[in-house]
C-alpha cells in the first residue's frame, strides 16, 4: 500500500489536494470534528482537563478557543487528548483500506506528531500567502489569535517544503490543481 501525506500551511488547500488523488483519504480535521460532537470518552477527559472551559456536551469549539488563548499550554493539554484518538482511527482506516492500492492522509500535524513513516510519500501544498490568509478570513470561527498559536506549534514551512517528496501548487483554480495532482500521482505510480 502506497500511504501518501498531504502537509503544508494551515489553510494552503490540503484537504481539497487530498481529495483530487481519488482514493481514500483520511481527513483529521473531519474526524476531530466528529469526535467534539460524538466522542463521550473524549469528552470527560477534555472536562477533566479544562474543567472551566468544557461544561456541556458536544464540545463547543469556541470553548477550545477561549482555552488556547487564555493559555498555550491548554493547546498541548488538547492535541495530547484528541491525538489519541485519531491515531486509533487512522489505524482503523488503514486496517479497513489495507487492500487498496493507495490512501490519502490529510493530517495537520502528521509530521510534529511524528505519524508519518519513513516510506510515506510527503506532498507540501504550497500556495501564496495572500491566497491563504483571503481564505482564512472566510472560514467560519476564524480567529487570528488561534491560527498564529496553531502555526507556533507546526514545524516550519520551509522544513516540511525540504522533507517533501512532491510540492504541488496550489492557486486555488480546481482545474490546475487537478493537472498537478494527476502529474505527481503518475510518478508515484511509476516509482512504485
């Protein structure tokens, strides 16, 4: 099985590069969304931790926000609970995909968490920082304050553009995105 990691900036397009290789893809930021709505386990441990901030189910990601901000320490108090659990279900997806020819992992701090394996195949997105930021602006809950705190815990950009098997452009137009990822996957395919 041929795992293929998606990295890059918070906001670069990672999920939708992810998307355009046609094969299964793990997407951490859809999982942990689940697990805020879901996960009762998850749940009373985050309450536990943050006590003050965690007071009713489904977790309210402003909540998490208001934690972060108050004290960066509370973001590691996060990751450390919640990183748990989408490793689990990122072994579940490899185990449940185990037959196919490739999966996708678009998971933010795949590298920082040290997830990745020597043979996984790296893909930086790499977009202009305009275009990030225009695109950060229109998310829903975007906070300022969150994302900088967000990217202090990320390696840095350069690194992970260094570590990278494959840099694919991102300029936010589908159709070149497409072109781009269709060129990677065939040398993938040919080194494989």
């Amino acid at each position: 099985m041929i795992r293929i990691a998606v990295v890059g900036e918070i906001g670069s397009g990672k999920s939708h590069v992810a998307k355009q290789f046609g094969y299964p893809v793990f997407n951490a930021d859809y999982e942990v969304n689940k697990l805020y709505k879901k996960n009762r386990k998850c749940y009373k441990k985050l309450k536990k931790a943050l006590p003050y901030y965690i007071t009713s189910y489904p977790i309210k990601k402003s909540k998490l926000s208001d934690a972060i901000i108050f004290n960066k320490k509370n973001l590691k108090k996060i990751i450390k609970i919640v990183h748990q659990e989408i490793r689990k279900k990122m072994n579940n997806f490899i185990r449940k995909n185990k037959n196919k020819k490739v999966v996708v992992l678009d998971i933010p701090l795949l590298m920082e968490n040290k997830i990745n394996k020597k043979s996984d195949i790296l893909i930086f997105v790499d977009a202009k920082k305009k275009d990030i930021n225009k695109r950060l602006k229109k998310r829903v809950n975007f906070n300022l304050k969150i994302v900088k705190k967000l990217k202090k815990f990320q390696l840095p950009i350069e690194l992970k553009k260094k570590k990278a098997d494959f840099i694919i452009k991102n300029n936010f137009k589908s159709n070149i995105v497409k072109k781009n990822v269709k060129k990677v996957m065939k040398q993938i395919l040919l080194n494989a």
